[in-house]
C-alpha cells in the first residue's frame, strides 16, 4: 500500500497547508497544519 493512504492529512482540506501569507490567520493556519503533521507516521516519507 502507497504510504499516502496512511498520512494524517489524507481527510484534511489540502487548503490548510497553503497558506495564504504569513500573519493574521495564517499564523493559525500555519500552526494546524503542523499540528497534523506532527501526529503522522509517514511524515519522513512525505517530507523527502
């Protein structure tokens, strides 16, 4: 199986991890983001 189909972002809306800027609410953006990031197992995978 594909390790994408395992990632914690698979049900997430792909617009949270494209911010628009970088103050005001995309701060929290930004922030969410690396919360679901830190809690997938195939994180190595998908940042290489």
């Amino acid at each position: 199986m594909d390790w994408r189909h395992r990632s914690a972002c698979l049900d997430e809306d792909p617009e949270l991890f494209f911010p628009i800027g970088n103050t005001g609410p995309a701060i929290m953006q930004i922030e969410e983001a690396k919360v679901v990031c830190r809690r997938c197992d195939v994180r190595e995978q998908c940042l290489q």
